[in-house]
C-alpha cells in the first residue's frame, strides 16, 4: 500500500538486505518491473517515481539513464546486483543515477514492502 505524506508519495529505494541494496538486475524471464511508462520530461528518479505512484504501482525503476518501469512485484530470476553496476547518470539529473545496461535502479512506495 502506498503512502503519501505531505500530499506527496513518499519514496525510499529498496532492497533485500538493507535500504543501500537498491540495483536490481534484468531477468532471462522478462523484465524486472514489466511495466514500462512515460515521465513527464527527462527521466530522473523522481519522474519515475511519480508517473509510477500516479499509475498506481508501488515500485519504480529506473534504467539505462532514459527508462522507466513500474510494477507490483519483481519477476522471477531478478536480484540484487553490486550497487557498482549502477553506472549511467539520469538524463534529467547528471548528480542521478538511473541504472545501467539491464540494471534498475527500484524504489518502493512507503517503504512498507520490504520492512
């Protein structure tokens, strides 16, 4: 379930161990998150977190620096990856990371997934 806080969704990258584990890898099944989406302008964390949250899924990745993807849950065969694979800056945030070559950067909503 998401949350907003402030009229806003509150975000927090994810991961399996603790919050610092947030890169995800692509699955030989299909895509990590299957939904791919619009951002309104250059993709950056942010404008992949919220066309997500106002498409109402919890999770957000961003990848490749100009991709965004959405979903509900991860698919199978996809996992944590060094957060050293993360290596292509955002295209509306050079100070961003947004993934790399079939690398996610995923936030959840909330934070309630994984607490």
């Amino acid at each position: 379930r998401m949350r907003e806080v402030g009229g806003r969704c509150n975000w927090r990258l994810t991961g399996v161990v603790t919050s610092a584990d947030h890169l995800y890898s692509e699955s030989a099944n299909g895509r990590t998150l299957p939904v791919g989406i619009n951002t309104d302008g250059p993709n950056t964390i942010e404008s992949c977190t919220d066309a997500c949250f106002n498409a109402g899924y919890p999770l957000a990745g961003a990848e490749f620096s100009t991709q965004c993807f959405c979903g509900l849950d991860f698919t199978a065969g996809s996992g944590p990856t060094p957060l050293t694979d993360c290596n292509m800056p955002c295209a509306g945030n050079g100070s961003e990371f947004c993934g790399g070559p079939d690398r996610l950067n995923v936030s959840v909503a909330g934070g309630e997934k994984f607490a």
